[in-house]
C-alpha cells in the first residue's frame, strides 16, 4: 500500500478499493504476536508518524 498527496492523484479506482478493504479484512484478523513476527522478519513495516 501507498499514500499519495491528494493533489497529485484522483480517488482511488474501485478495483483498487476491493484489493485494499481485502487487505484490511486479512490485517484486522491478525493477533498482535502475527503482526509482531510479521514485523520481525519484514512482512510489515510499522510507521510512526
């Protein structure tokens, strides 16, 4: 997934939207030790803003 300044892009495409509520669907069912691993070993990248 990316983020992008809305100036610099319409909305996103429906397609795009399916594949993103997908993903969030897969991540919210995850516990918090899979997120944990999935971080150790580089499968998800925490961001800090």
């Amino acid at each position: 997934m990316y983020g992008f300044a809305k100036k610099e892009r319409d909305n996103i495409r429906r397609d795009e939207l399916k594949v993103f509520k997908q993903a969030a669907k897969e991540l919210l069912a995850l516990s918090d030790e899979q997120i944990e691993k999935l971080i150790t070993v580089g499968g998800l990248t925490e961001v800090e803003l």
